[in-house]
C-alpha cells in the first residue's frame, strides 16, 4: 500500500485508532496532534510493524501550522491520498447564554477552519492525481443539538455542510468527502465515567445496541473503508457509527436532571 493517510489529533481515542488501523492496512501514516509525548510513543509503536510511519506536532487552531502539516506530508511522502480532519478543542459545558465568543470561536478554528485549511492545502495534490478521500469527524451533539456544548455543536454541523459542498463541487476530480458522526469511548466519555458513573450507564441504556463503541473495534474499519475504492461511489454522507443511538436520538437533556 503506497497511499498516505494525514491523521488530525491522532495520539488517542479516535485518532489513534484510526492511526492504528490505517498502519496496520499499510498505510503510509502523518500522526499529527499537541501531544508530542503521546504522538511519538505513537508512531515509535507502529513503526515496530509498518516503518512508514511519522509524527509531527500540529496545532489545528493555528492556520499555519495546519497548512505546514499538509505540505510537510507532501514533501516526505509525495502524496496526501487520505485526509483524516479528528482534532478538536475541547468544550467547557456551560449554558449558550453563557457561552463567550473566544469559546465559540476556538471551536470554530478547531472543529471548523482546521478542517477546511486542511482540505484546501491537500486538494491540488488530490486533484492532480484524480484521487482523494476525505473523512471529516462530526457529532450527534449538532444533530441533536445537545445541551451544554452550543459552541462545539455549531461548528461540527459547520463542518457538516462544507463536507457535503465540498463533496458537490471535487467529485468531479475523484476526491470524495464524507462525514462520520461516531458513538465512541473516548477521553472525554471515560471522564464523564468517572465522574458520573450513573450518567453514563444511562447514556448505554439509550443506545440500541446497549453499549458505546470501541475506537479501534467499532469506528476506525468505517473511516478505512471510506479511505478505499470501494467506496468511490459515496460522498457527501453522513454516517452514524453509533450503535443505533441517533435513531430516535440520546435524550441529553435529561441525563443533567
């Protein structure tokens, strides 16, 4: 496999499990994320069984350094074929009237802009070789419109539309842009854990499949298909890898009573 994976805030939770899947699949893999420690220890792990492996530190609120990330790959590996956009700030949970406008904007340079800088620096390269595969991450917490975290909800539906108006305008040169909105264990979910263990048995109960999905087991073989040829015929999607929970959707609302 020559092809070249771009992974956004890929030292744990979803990014490292897509970091993993896609080495494993032999995948050429750019890990990027804040974390250096975790980035490096990363990257030293998977290069024990694909050497093509490389970390490099990128902060996606920083248009710059974004932009460096995507020319960076393309210097090293000729090719950025797959842009994986995972990286987002985190969100304080507060009221929307209390919400500041920083806190909106630095969900709009993470979770929105970062992703848009990134498709813009790859897209020559994936045009010019009439091949392209873009997965943006997304949320249930837009869909739904969750309560507590209206800053990060705005901007992932955000993202949202630019995945499907970019999947409308680059279909035409081979580049296909598509969105998952995942139901995973995660950093933040293992905080809510421990620190609302009841909370998040009730989140369980409200998801068809009664349990939130494993990074690695349930999510990464979705965005390595949506990376494959065989799903050349998709684009500008949506898909719920959630274990059936945006159904009738999670009633957030309640899990704060």
């Amino acid at each position: 496999m020559d092809q070249v994976t771009v992974i956004t805030g890929a030292a744990d939770g979803l990014g490292k499990a897509f970091a993993t899947r896609f080495s494993g699949a032999g995948y050429r893999v750019m890990i990027a994320d804040i974390n250096d420690d975790a980035g490096e220890a990363l990257a030293t792990e998977l290069r024990a069984s694909n050497t093509r492996v490389e970390y490099r530190h990128c902060d996606v609120t920083k248009k710059a350094e974004v932009e460096a990330l995507v020319s960076d790959t393309l210097e090293r590996f000729g090719a950025v074929d797959v842009l994986v956009n995972n990286a987002v700030p985190p969100a304080a949970l507060s009221p929307l009237e209390q919400k500041s406008d920083e806190e909106f904007q630095r969900q709009l340079d993470g979770g929105f802009f970062a992703a848009r800088w990134a498709m813009n620096a790859a897209f020559h390269a994936m045009k010019e070789r009439g091949f392209g595969r873009i997965i943006n991450l997304c949320s249930l917490n837009g869909v739904n419109a969750h309560p507590q975290t209206a800053d990060y909800n705005v901007a992932k539906e955000a993202l949202r539309a630019l995945t499907r108006s970019a999947a409308r305008e680059w279909a035409p040169y081979g580049i296909t842009v598509n969105a998952i909105c995942p139901g995973a264990v995660t950093a933040a979910f293992r905080a809510m854990q421990e620190f609302a263990p009841r909370m998040a048995e009730r989140v369980n109960k409200q998801i068809p499949m009664g349990y939130m999905g494993d990074p690695y087991e349930d999510i990464s073989g979705v965005a390595l298909f949506l990376a494959s040829t065989e799903a050349r015929y998709m684009t500008g999607n949506t898909l719920y890898v959630d274990g059936g929970g945006h159904i009738n959707g999670i009633n957030w609302a309640s899990l704060f009573d």
